[in-house]
C-alpha cells in the first residue's frame, strides 16, 4: 500500500511541475485581440453572414437591373399545314425569328422601392455580420479569461500542494526530533492530501476551459495567455452607455434595417395600382406563314400601356400584408431593445459591484498575508500550533483563489458592458470590413 500511494504521489507531482512548465516556460504568448480577431475570421457562423451578405449584394445589382432594357431573340422552324376554305391544301415549311427590345417607362415606382429594398436587406445583413462578430468575439473573450484563469488557479494549486508539502516535511523533521507529536504529522498529511484533492479538480476544471477555448477558436491554445488589460473609457452613467448602445448597437442597427427593408417592401407592393407603360421595338424576319409562301417580315416601334383594373382584391391583401410586415419588423426591433438594455443593465451593475468587491479583497490579501508571515515565525519558534498555520496558510490561499475569480468575473463583466454597447470591436481595435454597410440606421 505504500508503495502505491508514493507512486501516486510521484505521478501527481510529476503532472504538476509538468503542467507548470508548459505554462510559465512558453516561447510565444497568445494576446487577447489578436486570438478574437483570429476567432472572428475562422467561424463558420461569421462566414456563414459573409456569404448572406454576399448573396443580398447579387439581389440589389438584379434589383437595379430593371433600370436598363430587355432584349429577346426567339427563333423557329418547322412544318406548317393549312387547309381554309376556298383554299387549297398546303403544306410548308415554316420559319420564324423575331428580335424584340423592351425599354420599360414607368411601372409604379417598383424599381425604385425594390432598390430601396435590396439595399436595406444589404445593410441589415451587414449589420448582422457586425453582430455575429460581437458575439463571436465576447465568446472568445469569455473563454480566453476563463483559460487564463484556470492557468492562474493551477499555478496557485501547484503552490498550495507545494507549500503542504514544506509543512509536513517540517513536521516530520520536528516529530524525529522529538519536538512535535504523531497527530501533527497526520494533520499535516491530511492537508496535503486534500491539497491533491483540490490540484487534481483544478487540473480537470482546466481541461474544460481548453475545450471551450478550443470550441470557439478552433484549435487549442499552444501558449501562455497574457492577462488582457482594459484600456477603455466606459461612460459615466448607465444612462450614458444606453444611449451609446441604441444608437449604436449593431443588432439593433441590424433591426432598423429591417423595417427600412419592410417600408421599402410596402411601397413596392402598390405597384399594382399603376399603370405600366413599355417602349418596345421589335423586328421579325418570317417565311411560309399561315399558307402563304414567301416572306412576311416586320418592324413596330410601339409605345404599350397595361393596366390592371381588377384583381380579386389580391392587390389590397398583399399592400395589407406587407403593412403588417411593417409592425411586426417594428415589434422585433423593440424587443431587440429590451434585450440590449436587459444585458447592459446587468453588466454594468457586475462591474460596479465586482470594482469595489476588488477593493476589499486586496485588503484582505494584504492583511491575511502579513498574518501568516507572523504565523510562521511564531510555529517556529513553538508559539503557534499547527492547526493555527494551517488555517491560515489554507485562508491566504482561499484569499488568492478568490482574487483570481473574482478579478476573471471582473474582466468578464467589463467586456460584457463593451459587447452590451456595441464597441467591443473598438475595444479590441479590431476592425471588420468585410460587410460594409452604406447607411446609418440608428435613428429609424
């Protein structure tokens, strides 16, 4: 049973100290802008909008493809038998070619709202790149912090593990001694022992953050993570950065153009209630037609109306319909809204309280420190029981433990308010242009 239990012991170290070198003896350290953009640029679900996005682009160069004229080219051959009376029967073959071009003049103002149209969804698809990169990118934000703190808390139990190891030693150095006593060595063993406990949970609350890491990024973190440092000058009020949020939010930007895109769809759907009006020309070269041999060739140069005077009332309901597009596209851009000042609300509060929880956890840090600086000279010097080290040694690390989470929450809840005001991009100097946008929609 001893010789398991060393062995054990053995493998635990070993991973530790290997697991220590691999993050602090790094060649290369991974920057926290620089991962987010590489996260952003490989995404499917990003380059999935990349393509909608390019897809809307076709649609509006088709849209303003009415502009310009229609050109047909018909052609035909084959046999033609007519019998008429006071006729005879005749049988010919038959050819026809016609060329015809359609230039049209006026069709209710269609081209016009479908333009306006193909142009709203083209910003609004640009705008929900924009969005789908922020999330993208407050993903790998909240993964990088994660990872990074994992890192900081193996590090941290490798050090308890390591401390607990000092203290036993000492233990048992005293107890051959003739200093201490049995109940201290198993208390010291105790503590080491749950110091492993604590190493070995740590170790696997870290292999869950490498995978979630690796969920957004695409690939594992070959290297150290450096600590992201917050540059950014929040607003003043919570006030301030809501208004920043709905004027600037790409989300929200992404709703406006949508219900630009539904007025410019209500427009359109009054086509109907105009006239349509055609210049075309048109120039057919036939044969052998209707029972008479020889040519039958034709030019027209027409200026045609067609006006629909009743359809059902299909017209009506399609106006009504896309009326009610109108409202509905309005009512998503409300609740888009709510939401964003839903999320603010509760990062900024985070943030604010997580700031001044920081502040006291500094001072507790500070203080249980000196405490056990004073603890170890005392248990040195016989004046201090081992249970009294013990507490405090365990009371500093939990002190550090909660530094580490408290101050990753901290991080976490900045980048949040960042994502909840539209500029975590800015932030991060980072800067999108693969979906450009042509109009700002904040006021809609």
């Amino acid at each position: 049973m001893k010789i398991r239990l060393s062995h054990a012991k053995l493998l635990i170290t070993l991973s530790g100290v290997i697991t220590l070198f691999s993050m602090t003896h790094s060649t290369f350290a991974m920057d926290l802008a620089t991962t987010v953009e590489d996260a952003i640029l490989h995404n499917p679900e990003f380059r999935e909008q990349l393509k909608i996005h390019q897809g809307v682009k076709s649609d509006l160069k088709g849209a303003k493809g009415s502009w310009y004229p229609k050109i047909d080219l018909s052609a035909g051959i084959g046999l033609e038998e007519t019998d008429r009376r006071g006729f005879a029967e005749t049988s010919l073959t038959r050819t026809e070619a016609s060329l015809r071009l359609t230039e049209n003049i006026f069709e209710g103002y269609a081209t016009v709202n479908e333009i306006s149209r193909q142009k709203a969804r083209l910003d609004a698809a640009g705008y929900s790149a924009q969005a789908t990169a922020n999330k993208i990118a407050l993903d790998m934000v909240t993964a990088y912090i994660d990872l990074a703190k994992q890192q900081d808390l193996m590090k941290l139990a490798i050090k308890s593990k390591s401390t607990h190891e000092r203290i036993l030693d000492q233990i048992q150095q005293r107890t051959e001694a003739g200093i201490g006593n049995q109940v201290e060595v198993d208390q010291a063993k105790a503590r080491l022992a749950l110091s492993n406990s604590n190493l070995v949970a740590t170790r696997n609350n870290y292999m869950d953050a490498r995978t979630r890491f690796q969920r957004v990024l695409g690939r594992m973190p070959e290297t150290q993570l450096l600590k992201p440092t917050m540059q950014f000058q929040f607003p003043e009020t919570l006030d301030e950065a809501i208004n920043i949020a709905l004027t600037e939010h790409p989300t929200l930007r992404s709703a406006n153009a949508d219900i630009a895109e539904a007025r410019a769809q209500h427009a359109t759907a009054a086509q109907p209630y105009y006239p349509r009006i055609d210049l075309e020309l048109q120039k057919t070269l036939d044969n052998n037609l209707n029972g008479f041999e020889g040519k039958n060739h034709n030019l027209q140069a027409m200026l045609r109306l067609r006006y629909n005077l009743y359809n059902g009332g299909k017209d009506v309901a399609a106006r009504d319909t896309t009326a009610s597009g109108i409202q509905q596209a309005t009512e998503i851009r409300n609740n888009s809204r709510r939401q964003t000042i839903e999320n603010l609300t509760y990062a900024w509060a985070a943030q604010e309280y997580l700031n001044e929880q920081m502040v006291y956890i500094d001072q507790h840090i500070q203080l249980t420190y000196d405490t056990l600086q004073g603890y170890r000279k005392q248990f040195s010097l016989g004046r201090r029981s081992l249970l009294d080290l013990l507490n405090t040694e365990n009371e500093y690390i939990s002190a550090q433990l909660t530094q580490i989470e408290t101050e990753a929450d901290l991080n976490t809840a900045q980048y949040r308010t960042l994502n909840a005001m539209g500029k975590l991009l800015e932030a991060l100097n980072i800067n999108i242009n693969y979906a450009t946008v042509d109009t700002d929609y904040s006021q809609e």
